[in-house]
C-alpha cells in the first residue's frame, strides 16, 4: 500500500472522529430548541415563560401535562454546580444561581443529599443532573427517568 493511500485513509478517519465527536457536542444544545416553552419568537411568543395562564397551550389545546418541556423548578441554594451523573463525585459541568429558572427533563434516584437522594436532569443548553434537594418544582413534580 503506498504512502498517498495510507495518508488519505488516516485523513478520512480522522475527520469522520471529528464529525462524531462535534455531533455529540452539539447535539445536547440542539435537543433542548425551547420550542413551546413561551420564550423566543413564533406563536405564543407573547405569552409567559410558564404558559398562557389560560389552562391551553399555544396551539390553542390542552396540551400534554406529562411533556417533559413543561417540568419547570426554580434553584433555591446560592450556587448549585450540576453534574455529569447523579452523584457528587461526578464531573461538574455548570453551574446555576439561586433564583435562576431551571428546565427539568426528569427525575432519577441517585446519591442521597441531605435526606433527598432524588436528582433532576436538567435540559438548558447541557443535559446536567442537579439534585433535586436545591431545586423547587414548579407546577407538577416531573415523571421518572
């Protein structure tokens, strides 16, 4: 096999990695669009971050309650750092800052904090897990992982 060969397969190797590993970067950001959530443009775009208060969605239904995009919490500890997995020994990934509105994809057993051991997997920009001992729900408590 000659030179020119084995530098053009390494190179298509090498590129199809990168292609991979910029596709599992970015596709956590992509995941959560905020589609319907009330902030951004498009219908309902007037409406508040936490529905129209009127019971319907945007599109004029009941809606889903059990859709994930719904599952709201609010952080209630000065600075909560969130985690690659439900456990306090893992990865930080971020952190957020009592007050800051939190978009909850669902809720898993995992290393208990203070007498909680349920942590939330939260879906704003990065799939992080927060334990749900500093988070407050608001509106329905979210379905299990």
């Amino acid at each position: 096999m000659s030179l020119r060969i084995r530098i053009v397969r390494r190179l298509a190797i090498t590129a199809a990695v990168a292609a991979l590993a910029t596709a599992t970067v970015v596709s956590p950001a992509i995941a959560d669009d905020d589609f319907g959530s009330g902030s951004g443009s498009g219908v309902g775009s007037g409406d508040s971050e936490f529905g129209r208060g009127d019971g319907f969605d945007e599109f004029g239904g009941r809606g889903d309650q059990r859709d994930p995009r719904r599952y709201r919490g609010v952080v209630a500890v000065d600075r909560l750092v969130l985690r690659s997995a439900p456990t306090r020994g893992s990865r930080p990934i971020r952190s957020v800052y009592r007050g800051d509105v939190v978009s909850i994809f669902c809720k898993s057993p995992g290393q208990n904090i203070l007498g909680n051991p349920l942590w939330y997997l939260l879906t704003d920009g990065t799939w992080a897990w927060g334990s749900a001992r500093f988070i407050d729900n608001i509106g329905a408590a979210p379905s299990w992982c």
